[in-house]
C-alpha cells in the first residue's frame, strides 16, 4: 500500500483525533496477524474473485481520493462472444471507474481489461469487468447508490451529494428504469385509473395511467388524447397484460379518455371519479357566487349585516370548506348566508347536497339507491334556476350510469390524485424538468415499484463478532 507522508499512520484521520489513528493501527495488526496484505484486504472488500485482484492502493490525501490498481494476471480466457474457452489476449485497453467512497475519499478503480482475439469465432472482444457495466464510467454499486437518492431527492441535489453532473445520473436513470420496466409484469391489471398532469406551463401535460389495486404507476406518457389510452393498451400488451381483462377505468370526463377507453380497452366500464364531479360543483357554485357579488353586491352585503371585506372573504371560504373545517369568521358568515333568500345560498345547499349523494352511496354501496338519490339531486339542479347548476346536471345525466358506477365500491382516483401531487412536488422541488422524458422516468422510479432494479448497496451492517470488538474511548 502507498501511503502519502503526513503522519504515523498516513493521517487516515485527523491530528487531534489519536483514538482513530488507534483504530487504524489496529486493522493493520489484524491483517498482518490474519498473514494478509492491504491489497488482499481490499480485493476482497471490492468482491474480486480470480483472475482479477487488487495489484496496488494508493492514497492520496491532499487530493482527497484513493485510487485502486487491478490486475487480470490470466494470460487465456474464455471469448466473452462466443464463450470458447482458452482464447488469448490481443491486447488490453486502460479503464478507471468511480466507486463508492472509502471513508470521505473518493474511490477510483483502474484496470487494463484484457480484449480477446477469439480463434473459434474470429473477433477481437473486450473482457466484461465483474464491478461495472459495459461502457460506465462508474462502478455498478455507484449507480445503485445513485439510483437510490434519486428516488428520494432532486437529480440535481443527488448529483451534487456524488460530485458528479446530473447528465450522468439522467442517462443512467432513463436506462436503468426502461431496463427494468421491460421485465415489469402487467399481467394481474384489472382496474385502472387514467388523468394528466401538468408538466409545464401552458397546454403542456403528461397522461398517467395507475394500477388502482396494486397502487402502483404503470404507464405515463406525453399528451393527454385518446392516443394516450390506446398507447398505454399496447404498452400493457408487451408486459404480458391483456387490454380485454381491464374491468374499469376510472377517469375524469374527459371525452378523449373515454374515446380511447372504447377503442382499446373493449371491456372496460367507465367510472367517473367523485373528486372530479365534486370539483365542477365546486366550480358551479364559484360561478353562481360571482356573478351574484358582480350583479348584486348591496343584497349580498345587506344579508350578511356587515360591509366588512373579510366577511365576505370569509364567505368565499367557508363555502369552499367543509362545515367542520370552518373557522369562528366563517361560520358567522355561513351562519347569515343560510338565513339568505340569495342565489349563493341555494348553490352552496345543492353543492352539499350532491356531497350528501356520495356520502349516503359509499355508506350504502347500494346501485338502486345511489341511482334514486342521483335522480332526485338532478331533478333539483334542472328546476334551481341557477344556470351552471343547470349545465352539471345535464352534464351528468348524459353519463348517469358511469357516474354511478363512481359512486360505488369506493372507486376513486383519489390514490392517481395523490400521486400526481407528490409528482408536482418533485417538480417544484427540482425547478421544473428540461425534457418530458426526464419527468416521466422520475414518475417510473418514484411510483412504479419496479422490482428489477438494483439494490441501494448501503444495508445495515451485521453485529459484530464479540472477539473483533475494538472501542475507542
């Protein structure tokens, strides 16, 4: 081992710190007890097996890195093409790799890797290395590591935690999640909901597809029309899915969604999602409210007895809200909106009239009596004479059966919804995303639980044997 000058022990740690220097001393008298050498240490802590091993360590303190030489002394070996054992070495071509750090050096492995002129097959073929994949420039244990901290931080942040550039960790991201997603098993899918999410500002979305039993992220893809639907029934197709088993789609009304639902997925029956249809009454009742504040704004104030502008802010909220979220301010606000003869009034009673329609249906999980209770709150919307109310319940009417099915067996995309969140949180949290495919391969990583994808190799370490125990106190 070559050890740059600076201390007793080559100052493995730091001048004040003599209980590491200790501890140091102690592995050396371990290995040299043990009749093995620091490369033979570290040959096997790298998990080399013959014909490699490690040749020379060379540490270097003032530029905080360690850097390991390895040998392949084998002078024939197997045609890494066509397997012919007892082929001989053409020649061998300089390589180094970036590895995980040793202590808070960096680690850098360097080979001359044997090429084997073949005699069977005739061509010249470099040797595959055991500690990394063709044609990376790291290890296979950093790129496991590297993977693992973007699952969980900005590529960005990760990059800078590595000391490497984010360009290296996007194009080991992108082929690591499409290696491991050509082995990703579809076969069980039978319930699945569809929405977009925003990639960008402007017209710029991304259709997410789900496993809602599963919860799991299956297909994302860029756009948001009924291509969308018929790609994600191919791509379901090739990982060993069959689009005809698909039972339920559950979506928002989204015409393109539901055109693509029935040119690919023949069997599929749509369910419309309450989150979705409570937004539009939602929407319907912001509507009613503004225009009523626009037109009318001395009756609004005179049924609240005050002129008080957060008052009527606290108006806006608390019909927003739910009744037990409300606070002291809007709940005397609601308490004189109720008493009102005001068009709010009645939007705000018919909003929470449809939630009690969704309420009652989840209780019950009755087809017949969501179907009746349905019925009746549309009859109520058609004769309210407030006109956005008036348009959802013909919206509704024309798609009554899949918004009953929505109502039932607590089909939700409540769980698609969630998911998009934390996906818009990635990317506030990485500043936005240059390309729509590095947006899509974090949705793969973070939420496809893709079992083929390597290991993060920082695991617990096993207690140690009582006899090795050495403190430092």
């Amino acid at each position: 081992m070559v050890v740059e000058p600076g201390g007793a022990c080559g100052q493995l740690g730091t001048p004040s710190c003599p209980q590491i220097h200790g501890a140091v001393f102690c592995v050396a008298e371990k290995v040299s007890s043990m009749g093995m050498d620091i490369e033979s240490l570290f040959t096997s802590a790298l998990g080399l097996q013959a014909p490699w091993s490690v040749e020379k360590v060379e540490l270097d303190t003032a530029r905080r890195r360690i850097d390991f030489e390895l040998t392949c002394k084998a002078n024939r070996l197997p045609c890494p093409h066509c397997n012919a054992a007892g082929q001989g070495v053409h020649d061998r071509l300089r390589r180094e790799w970036r590895h995980l750090d040793f202590f808070q050096y960096e680690a850098w492995l360097h080979a001359e890797v044997p090429r084997i002129a073949c005699t069977a097959c005739g061509k010249t073929t470099q040797m595959d290395v055991p500690w990394a994949r063709e044609g990376s420039g790291f290890t296979a244990l950093f790129e496991a590591l590297a993977l693992s901290l973007c699952q969980e931080l900005p590529v960005r942040q990760a990059a800078a935690l590595l000391r490497c550039s984010d360009k290296q960790l996007w194009r080991r991201i992108e082929r690591y999640v499409s290696v491991a997603r050509v082995q990703d098993d579809m076969s069980g899918v039978s319930i699945v909901g569809i929405d977009e999410t925003s990639l960008r500002k402007g017209q710029n979305y991304i259709t997410v597809v789900h496993d809602l039993k599963a919860k799991r992220l299956l297909f994302a893809c860029e756009g948001r029309d009924h291509q969308s639907v018929v790609d994600f029934a191919a791509d379901l197709k090739a990982h060993g899915g069959d689009p005809d088993q698909i039972e339920h789609v559950c979506q928002d009304m989204s015409a393109a969604y539901a055109k693509g639902v029935g040119l690919a997925l023949p069997n599929a029956q749509i369910s419309y999602d309450r989150f979705h249809v409570i937004a539009m009454a939602n929407e319907a009742m912001d509507g009613v409210r503004r225009q009523e504040m626009s037109t009318q704004p001395q009756a609004v104030k005179e049924a609240l007895g005050d002129n008080d502008r957060k008052l009527l802010k606290s108006l806006t909220w608390g019909m927003r809200r739910n009744p037990g979220d409300w606070s002291a301010r809007q709940t005397n606000a609601m308490h004189w909106l109720q008493r009102s003869t005001l068009k709010s009034a009645r939007a705000w009673r018919l909003k929470m009239g449809l939630r009690a329609v969704y309420a009652n249906a989840a209780a019950g999980n009755d087809r017949s009596s969501a179907s009746k209770e349905l019925k009746d709150w549309l009859s109520w919307a058609r004769r309210c004479r407030l006109e956005p109310f008036q348009k959802l319940a013909k919206t509704l009417s024309e798609r009554f059966e899949a918004v009953v099915r929505g109502m039932l067996d607590s089909r939700s995309n409540a769980y698609v919804e969630a998911m998009n969140g934390l996906l818009q949180q990635a990317k506030r949290a990485a500043r936005g995303f240059r390309t729509a495919s590095h947006f899509i391969a974090v949705a793969y990583l973070r939420m496809s639980r893709l079992k083929h994808l390597p290991v993060n190799p920082l695991q617990p370490a096993m207690p140690q044997a009582a006899g090795l125990i050495h403190r430092c106190l």
